[in-house]
C-alpha cells in the first residue's frame, strides 16, 4: 500500500517524517508531497493531482493530509476518478470557513504570508462547497488546545486553531485526541488508528 502525505499552511513535508516513519516501519511505500502557501491553490491542486495519478497507476494507495492539506485533497479528489483512493485520512482539516481563517483574513499580514491559500479558508462559499469523499475516509480532532474564560472558543473543545466541531466532514465524527493542531500529526493515537484503517482496507499489505 502507497500513502502520499500533504503537510499543512506554513509547514514543510518535514513536519510529517515522524508519522511516515512509523507508517513504513508497517510496510507502507510513503510518499511526501509538498508545495508553498504562496502558490496559487488552483496550481497545487493540479500538481498533487498529476502526482497522485501517476502513483495510482502503480497499485492502491491513501491519501493523508494535515490540516490545508486536506483542503487540498478534498480539492483534487474529483479529478483523480477512476483511480480512487482506498481511504484518505484527514489531520485536524478545516471544514468550515473557521474562526480563526476568517479572523485573521482581515490581517494584510496573514494575507501577505498566506496569499490565496489563506483567503480560501476564510471563504465560506468555498469551503461549504469542497467534495465530501466518496471512499472510506477518518477524521482527527485534537482536543489540546485551551479551554477557559479567555479562549475565543469559550468551552468548546478545541486544538488552538480549529474547534473539534469545524472539522467534522458530512456525517462522520471525528476521532478526538488530546493533541494541539500543530503537532496532531505526530500523534501516536493518530498514527495507530491509520495503520488499522490501512490493514483493513488491505488485508494482503500489499507493497
């Protein structure tokens, strides 16, 4: 089994190395796929699409992607058809046009450092309309983040960036693990519950 991951805003494919080192100890062929926040999102979504493609035709695959990556995923998946994925997971993702998003948009600071990237996620339009995954997918909310009379997120469970309730896709629960945003990729919880996912979607590994 072959899994392309997709770090998220800000990040490099290094922030992901911990959670493909322990997918490989397992067997799986991983593959990183990076891109700048800076790049046009239209232009991303092509490349990983073209990537993605071109390893589909190699046997199965799943797609796991952190944060923008799977704004990115969700954004390419359309275009992958027929060659789907067997599952995509998804790390803390924005699925609405978040708090957060759609506070800091109003920052030319966060629109220099982010460009279209950044304003898609405020976008409510945008985000309402991202393809709801026709496979198998996962979803993982952290819960790390603070709670209190000070946190723009009053008691809502949260990990920092996002509340547990702004990365619900369709009708699936997420799984929520007592991680922050930035780091819910190195969760084992996380890295754990892929692994099973995969096994079951593939049964023989195969590599």
């Amino acid at each position: 089994m072959k899994a392309i991951l997709v770090h998220g805003m800000g990040r490099t494919p290094v922030s992901q190395l911990l959670l493909a080192r322990r997918l490989t100890r397992t067997g799986t062929q991983v593959h990183l796929f990076g891109y700048s926040t800076l790049s046009s999102f239209e232009a991303c979504v092509e490349r990983l699409a073209e990537r993605t493609r071109a390893l589909a035709g190699t046997g199965p695959f799943v797609l796991i992607g952190h944060s923008l990556g799977a704004v990115l995923i969700r954004s390419a998946l359309p275009r992958l058809l027929p060659l789907a994925p067997s599952a995509c997971f998804f790390l803390a993702p924005p699925s609405t046009a978040c708090k957060a998003a759609t506070f800091f948009a109003r920052s030319r600071l966060f629109r220099l450092g982010t460009g279209q990237m950044g304003q898609r996620l405020a976008d409510a339009r945008f985000m309402a309309d991202l393809p709801v995954p026709a496979m198998r997918f996962r979803v993982y909310a952290g819960s790390g983040g603070y709670r209190g009379a000070l946190s723009p997120f009053g008691g809502e469970p949260n990990d920092g960036i996002l509340a547990v309730s702004e990365t619900a896709i369709g009708s699936a629960a997420p799984l929520v693990v007592p991680s922050v945003h930035t780091f819910i990729m190195n969760s084992r919880l996380v890295a754990d519950d892929i692994l099973r996912e995969i096994e079951s979607s593939d049964p023989r590994r195969i590599k």
